[in-house]
C-alpha cells in the first residue's frame, strides 16, 4: 500500500507534469551549432546564457537552448541545418565558425541568424551591410584576416631566428583555410619568412604533419584558427614538446595547455554578444535591423615555462606587450 507522502507527492507530480510539459512547448527553442567538442567550451556557455539572460531569457525556464557540438565534423553541418529549419526554431546560433554561419545561411532565408565570424560576413554574403545587415542574419566580426597578420608579426619578435614557418590549416574548415592560404604568405614575405603549408583534419594527420615538418626542417609552426585543432590541444602541446617546436595559435586555451604564445579574440565576449542578440531577437527585434558588431578585445598570451624548455629567450619588451603571461 503507497504510504500518504508517497501517494501525495506522485499526485503533485502528476498534476504538475502538464503544465510543466506546456510551459516548455510554449518556449522557444535556440539552435546552437558548434564545431567545437562540449569538453573544449568551457565557461563559453555560460557568456551565450549570461548574454540571453540580458533580454530577460532563462535556459530551461522561458528559453529551450539545444547545443549542438560536432567535434570537427564539418561534414554534419548540412544535415544539421536542415533538421533545425525543418522544426522551424527560433534562432540558429553559430559562434566562433564562419562555416557553420555559412551552412546556416545557406539553409535558410527566414530563420534569424546570430553569427560568429572571423571574415568580412559583408564579403561572405551574409550582411548586406554592417550597419543595416538587411537580412536574417546578424552578429560579430572577429578578424581573422587582420588578427593572423599581427599573430604572425608578434611570433616573428618572439623567435627572430626562425625563418621557415609551418603553417598547419584544416582542409575541412574550407573559408578559414583559404583566407589563410591567401593571406598568411604574403604577410610572411613582407617580414621576411618562408611558409609551407601542411594540412590536417584528424588527430593521424596532425601526427603525420608534425612528422613532415620535422623531416622538412621547419623552425616554428603557425597554426591556422581551428576549433578541432584547439580540441585537439594536449596532442598538439605533445607533439610539439617532443619535437621542440616553438608554435603559435589563435586561441589562449592553447596556451594554457602548453604550446608558446597565442594571439587572439576574447571568445568570451565574443559568445556572450551572440547571447545577446539572440535574447534581442527572441524578444521581436529584428536581425536585419541590428548592425553587425566588431570585436575590440583581443589577447597576447605567452606561456613562459614552455619558452625556457625551448631555450626561447623572452624579452621585457615581449612580456610587456603580452596580456598575459603563463609561469
């Protein structure tokens, strides 16, 4: 026989359950498209929710967010896309990639669209305008382009003495690795340098090209921004310590792990604007009407007990410009 506190509390929930199940088919659900694993975002979560939070939206409360991390596989953007425009959500969010920006788009005309970019999105035909996007999508700009130029220019002022450069670009990650083709050699050739491009989309290929750029004789490596090379930090940190390969990345999760210095954008604030126009959004405002933002932040990180395993000498004019540095 169900004892009374028993028999109340499965009552309570039996009546409660309805409303509960009601209140969450009325919230809208966000679509956050990621290439990055769960495990590699860390705290960036918690800035797209403190951004929602702003217009006044709650995860699991007035908001139904579903994140969607695909480790790398670009290959699953298509689909993904199509099964987020076929249930019809509320807004498609895609921070950090120009890839999943451009599936997103590619998707769909009418769903609104918070992106995360490293290219001009004009150039990308994803705005017609920074000022007045004009369309269903809208967001910020990171600058890649721009960053990589000054990333590479601040690992040439940390290893002077290294003249040929590997630059290491995931294939998968199609808009990234093209701007970088493009752009990257000509900024080494204006400082001087020799770059060799490697590629690599899985966790054998990166052995294979750490492999290669031994055997070619490389003195640093450049690595191209990537979210599944960044998830793929502590083999990079590996490889590159047993190689005794100074490195430059985008990101200063990198960094934290072990590799030599990063420059980059504040992801952070980065996820956290996303956050906020998606709750602008969500509360009527319209993407074609809130201009494209320009990322402000960005970080100079050096990680100095890797600098002295690899006999890298670090100058006080170095360390002043860094943002920070790692002892």
């Amino acid at each position: 026989m169900m004892r009374r506190r028993e028999f109340i509390l499965a009552l309570g929930g039996a009546a409660a359950w309805p409303l509960a199940a009601r209140a969450q088919q009325a919230a809208p659900i966000v679509g956050v498209v990621v290439i990055r694993s769960p495990e590699d975002s860390v705290g960036r979560a918690d800035a797209f929710r403190k951004g929602l939070s702003e217009a006044g939206y709650v995860e699991g409360q007035n908001v139904i967010v579903e994140y969607h991390w695909l480790d790398g596989r670009y290959d699953r953007l298509p689909s993904l896309m199509a099964d987020l425009v076929l249930r019809r959500v509320a807004v498609i969010a895609t921070p950090g990639q120009t890839a999943t920006a451009q599936a997103a788009k590619a998707a769909t005309t009418t769903i609104p669209i918070v992106f995360g970019v490293g290219d001009d999105p004009v150039k990308l035909g994803l705005v017609a305008s920074l000022a007045r996007p004009g369309g269903n999508a809208t967001g910020i700009n990171f600058f890649t382009r721009e960053v990589a130029a000054k990333r590479l220019g601040l690992f040439h002022d940390l290893v002077p003495k290294a003249a040929r450069i590997a630059m290491l670009v995931n294939p998968a990650n199609h808009p990234i690795a093209e701007l970088m083709l493009r752009d990257i050699p000509e900024a080494a050739r204006a400082l001087g340098l020799q770059i060799q491009v490697f590629n690599a989309s899985t966790t054998r290929e990166i052995e294979a090209a750490f492999a290669a750029i031994v055997r070619d004789r490389a003195d640093a490596l450049f690595i191209a921004p990537d979210a599944f090379f960044s998830s793929r930090r502590s083999q990079f940190v590996t490889l590159a310590s047993r190689d005794r390969i100074p490195t430059s990345s985008s990101g200063r999760e990198m960094v934290e792990a072990g590799l030599l210095m990063s420059y980059g954008t504040v992801n952070l604030d980065m996820w956290h604007q996303v956050g906020v126009y998606t709750g602008q959004i969500l509360k009527g405002a319209n993407p074609a009407d809130l201009p494209v933002v320009q990322s402000t932040k960005f970080e100079f990180v050096i990680n100095l007990q890797t600098a002295r395993a690899l006999g890298v000498e670090v100058p006080n004019s170095i360390r002043l410009l860094a943002d920070e540095v790692i002892e």
